[in-house]
C-alpha cells in the first residue's frame, strides 16, 4: 500500500515537472506572436495593450473587406495625428493586413476547413 502512494507521488511529480517547461514554452510563443501582430499595426508604437487589442477585435468583427479597410484608414488617421502630438514620424503607408481577420480570405489555410 505505501508503495503505491510513493509510486503515486513520484509519478505526480514526474508530470508536473513534464508539464512546468511545456506551460513556460506556450506563454513564450504566444508573447512572441503578439510582439509579430504588435508590429503589423499602424502606430503601434503610439498605443497602449488595450487600444491595440480593441483594434484587432475590430477587424476580425468586420464583415467585409471594405469594412476592414474603412477601419484600417481611420485607424492611419488617428495614428497620424498621435505621431504629429507627439513629434514622431511614422511611415505614409499603413502596413498591409496581415493577421486572423485581417486580410482577404478564409484564414483557414491551404484546406479552407470543413466544408
């Protein structure tokens, strides 16, 4: 009996210790992969965490691809009078979308998903 709870225990541990650096290496991408769409955004140097993400809710909210445009050239506007407060330069051009919700297709890759 007490070697199964020690068995038990030691197996606990095991997994635990697994798990520790698996947890560790998915929070590392996931900041990595948002760091990447931080920089696809017009200005994003010029914004707080919250305006960037009430931006990206935006896009992938939008319908359509004139709907995400109309938001993308409201969104250069505003960045453009931030940068001008503020005495920063940023580029003429906007970058092209480029994340979930962003730009023209299905998002889901070479498949399409389900049918």
């Amino acid at each position: 009996m007490q070697h199964r709870i020690i068995l038990g225990s030691i197996l606990t541990l095991i997994l635990v210790g697994a798990t520790v650096p698996a947890l560790a290496a998915d929070q590392t991408r996931e900041q990595t992969r948002d760091q990447v769409r931080d920089q696809d955004i017009y200005g994003h140097s010029l914004m707080s965490v919250q305006e960037r993400n009430e931006y990206r809710n935006k896009m992938r909210a939008a319908k359509t691809a004139q709907e995400r445009e109309r938001i993308r050239a409201e969104h250069h506007e505003q960045m453009k009078v931030r940068a001008k407060e503020r005495g920063v330069t940023l580029p003429d051009q906007p970058p092209a979308g480029r994340g979930p919700g962003m730009g023209p297709g299905n998002g889901m890759g070479p498949g399409g998903g389900r049918k």
